[in-house]
C-alpha cells in the first residue's frame, strides 16, 4: 500500500472553548474515495476545515506524508454570495494559487489552464457571465471547476448535492466515479443512500469518527457507533423504507 | 441668465478646484465603494464615517488639524470593527451602532467644550466641496494613484478575500492581511471624502455609482471604471446645477448621482421589458407557421 496523503492523529478541534470533534484518527490514501456521514451538527463540515488548515487545533497531529498536499475544496452552497459581482472565469481562476504574492498575476500557463477546464466542463459559453445568472447546477459546475482547476491531489466536496436538481447531481456522480481515478476524493453528505454506491470507504463523524473500510452500511453498525442518520433509498417514486414489523 | 455669463464660472479657480475634487472623490471612491457594495459591508463605512467625528472634535480641542483627527478614528474604528467580525465575539451590527453613536457623541463633547471660537458643523457634515484648496486636491490627487496601483497589482488577492474569504485562504492567500489593509483603506478614501461631501452625504459617492454601475454590469473589473466616469459626471452635473440653482454643492451632487441611477435603471427596465415582449411576438409568429 502507497504512503497516505493526510493523516489526522488524535485531533481534537471546536469553536472558541467548545469542542465539536474529539480524538479523531483518519488516514486518506491517493486513491481513497470515503463518504463523510454523520447528523446535522456532527462535525462533518468542522472535519472539512480542519482538514484545509481553516480549523484551529486543539490538540493532536496532522501531517502530509508524501509532501505538501494540494487540495480542491467545495464548500456548502450556502458559502458563495451569489449576488457577488464576478464572472465565473473569474471565480475558476480563483482556484489556482498566487505563485508570487508581490505580483500576484495569472501567468500564461495558469490562463490557458483556466480556459481549457472551461472547455472541458462545457462553462466556456458561460465564461463571462456573472454567477447571479447560473442555474444551481452551473454554480455547482463553475465551484467544481474552482476546485479541479489546480490538479489537486485531494478534493474535498462537501454536501455537493444541495440546491441542484436530479439531473445534475446524477451528472455530479458520474463525474466523481471518473475523477476518483485520478485523485483521493473526500465527500461528505447526510444523504447516504445516495453516495454509499460509489464511495469506497465510510468516515461516519459524530463528535467523533469511526472508520467503515467498506461501504456497506448496515442498521447494527450505526447503532454500535452510534450514528443517528437516516438511511434514504431512491426510487422511481420518492419513498421511504421503514422497519419490518415484527409481527410479519 | 445668460449663456455666456452661465459658462463663465468654470473660469473661476474655486470651481475648477471643485470640478477636480468631485472627479477625484469619484476615482477613489469607485474602487473602494466596490469593494465595499460587493462585500456588503456599506454599513461599515457609516460607522467609520460617523466614528470619525468624534476625531475631528478631539483635534479641535487639541489644536489640531482635524483631517489628522478624523483619520485616526476612521482608522482605528476600521480596523476595530474588522477584529471583531474576525473574531465573531460581539455581534458586528451592534458594535457598528456603538461606535458610529459614540464617534458623533464624542465629536459634539469636545466641540462643546473647545474654548473661544467653534468651528463651523456644517463644513464637516456636508462638506464644502467650493473651497478646496490647491493642498487638498494635491492630496486626493495622491491617494487616487496610490489606490489605482494598489488595485492593478493586487486585483485578485483583493477580490478573491472579498468573494469567498474561507476558499482564500485554503489557496494560501493572507486573507487577514487584507482584509484589516482594506480596513485602512476604505477608512482612508472616506475621510477623504469627506473634505468634499461631508459626513452625511459621503456613503453615498461610495454606493450609487457603483449600484449604477452594477445595472451595466456584474464584472467586479468593470464595475470600478463604470462607476468612477458615473461619480464623475454626476457630481460634476450636480455642481454646476448647484450653481444654476443656488442650492447647496454636496447635495446637489448626491441629488444627481440618485436622479442618474433612477433614470438609467427605469430605461434599463424599459427596454428591457419591451425587447422580452418582441422577443415573445417573434416566438408566437414562429409558432404560428
């Protein structure tokens, strides 16, 4: 087994003198694709931050194994101001790093760069609209592309399928099977019916973590690790599956 | 009057003076009021305002100059306000009440109390844009360029913190750094301006050529320069309306600046209304054959 990417060693984290996670251990290989569940308030999106150094640390260790981690990040929807005057070729080049603070220009490279993942999304159209005029999917599109543009080595996507419709968050998924070839993917979301299917691995985060090495999900895990989500199937009508009565 | 004798004041040096401040106030506030509309934060810049007549009444009474004064407060109330929205300790709209009140509050004291002669209030709360002098203009003039510089070489830092800081700093970017430089930066452009429009009037240069601007466009890039040529000619035409009419400079100005965004927005609507009807006629004529 390769040497992992990040690794988080007994962290602990919160806000101001409160602490949201605790003793948390995770390792992320480079070709990890691990579904972060857990309730609302969990600390699914204090895990996210921390993990981009965004996150005071209580106590603990995170370290990069194989060098300085490069990391494409998606944050909530709710994050982006969409009345925000920037145009979404604007909002890609975001993406890529200052490589020099005192002349913090996009070098040649970075613009072609910029426009060949406009291209390769299907956004050049769109390229010098403002964000106010996308669809929640294109939005979503321009912010993926946000986070793609630097080759990263670790995406971290956190609940991507919020305010977009159907269609595009089967898009979404479809793209994220693809790209997990090419990098560690971190993608957290309280819909796990949903994302159980393509993740690899399951980090169910509750104030604390535990690790699932697989995928499956059964009733006795979440119960044992104490993981109060729902679990949501889709079908062809919206439905919801209760338990069997014990009298059947 | 006639029209010769009208066009005869733009060879008086206090009007030019006055044409040129009004220009300047327009440049300078175009970059920093997008920022400051962009990121919604036009509330903030009432607070370093009023916070910053509590200096001029403190230079006052110290025999100072009160330019000086009220750029100590408008800075130090910029970045006070900055730290405690970083630090999410005490509700940022509240601290911003406490300061712009307390600022007024401290500025009527120390004039109060100032013996022998008081200075005239209204010079500070509506400005005196017809008596700038050579210094003044010299000083905007500085500031105007230092901030053109400032934003060609640093664009994107600076809009990249102000559109969605947390995603700044995972690219490595000292968002703190500029988000308190932009502090002093908009604390700065706004005592400025204050020489020209003063207290009440002067969130107004900072938010209705821009509000305009963003009728043309949603391109931060763009916004600056539309604004700074809509300030300018606004307040320009408010100027020499202020004149024709004889009412007061600053109010006039800010009188145009409202009058041109009206205008601009009811056309935008206008056409805009009528091109989605003929563009609907079209449709229904295609659907037809």
């Amino acid at each position: 087994m390769s040497n992992p990417l990040l690794v988080l060693e007994n962290v602990s984290t919160g806000y101001f003198s409160q602490t949201v996670l605790e003793e948390i251990n995770l390792k992320v290989y480079p070709d990890d694709f691990i579904g972060i569940i857990g309730p609302n308030g969990g600390g699914k999106t204090t895990l996210v931050k921390l993990i981009l150094g965004l996150q005071p640390l209580f106590s603990g260790r995170i370290y990069f194994p194989v060098g300085k981690l490069r990391t494409g990040y998606l944050p909530q929807a709710t994050q982006v101001d969409r009345s925000f005057p920037i145009t979404v070729k604007e909002v890609v080049s975001s993406g890529l790093k200052i490589r020099n603070p005192l002349f913090p220009h996009l070098t040649s490279t970075q613009k072609t760069r910029v426009d060949q993942m406009l291209e390769d999304a299907g956004l050049a159209g769109l390229a010098s609209r403002p964000i106010g005029e996308l669809s929640g999917g294109q939005l979503q599109k321009t912010l993926l592309c946000r986070a793609l543009v630097e080759k990263p080595h670790l995406l971290i996507l956190d609940e991507p399928n919020s305010h977009v419709d159907k269609k595009f968050e089967r898009e979404l998924y479809g793209w994220l099977g693809e790209l997990s070839r090419e990098m560690a993917i971190l993608l957290v979301s309280h819909d796990i019916g949903t994302i159980t299917p393509m993740v690899k691995t399951i980090a169910c985060v509750n104030h604390s973590l535990h690790y699932h090495p697989s995928n499956q999900i059964s009733e006795e895990m979440l119960k044992v690790y104490n993981c109060p989500v729902d679990i949501i199937a889709h079908g062809p009508v919206p439905h919801r599956v209760l338990r069997v009565h014990d009298d059947e | 009057m006639m029209m010769s004798e009208f066009f005869s004041i733009f060879e008086y040096q206090f009007f030019q003076n006055a044409i040129a401040a009004a220009v300047l106030t327009s440049v300078i506030a175009s970059m920093v009021g997008t920022y400051m509309v962009s990121r919604k934060i036009v509330f903030i810049g009432g607070g370093i305002t009023h916070a910053s007549f509590g200096g001029i009444g403190l230079a006052y009474y110290m025999g100072l100059n009160p330019f000086a004064g009220a750029a100590v407060f408008a800075v130090m109330t910029a970045l006070g306000i900055e730290w405690i929205s970083d630090k999410g300790k005490v509700r940022e709209d509240s601290a911003i009440a406490v300061l712009w009140s307390l600022g007024m509050a401290l500025g009527i004291i120390f004039v109060f109390i100032t013996p022998g002669y008081t200075p005239n209030l209204m010079t500070f709360l509506f400005g005196s844009i017809l008596s700038v002098g050579i210094p003044d203009l010299l000083l905007l003039l500085f500031f105007a360029i230092f901030l053109v510089i400032l934003f060609l070489v640093f664009f994107r830092p600076i809009l990249y913190t102000a559109f969605d800081p947390e995603f700044a700093k995972t690219k490595g970017i000292a968002v703190s750094l500029y988000r308190y430089m932009m502090s002093v930066v908009m604390a700065l452009a706004i005592v400025l301006s204050i020489r020209t429009v003063g207290i009440i009037l002067v969130l107004s240069i900072f938010t209705i050529p821009q509000i305009t601007a963003m009728i043309f466009t949603r391109d931060f890039r763009k916004v600056i320069p539309w604004a700074a040529a809509l300030g300018a000619f606004g307040s320009v035409a408010g100027l020499v309306a202020a004149y024709a009419l004889d009412i007061p400079a600053s109010a006039a100005v800010i009188f145009f600046l409202t009058i041109q965004f009206l205008i601009i927005k009811a056309f935008f609507m206008l056409t805009g209304r009528l091109l989605n009807l003929r563009l609907k006629n079209m449709f229904y004529r295609y659907k037809k054959d």
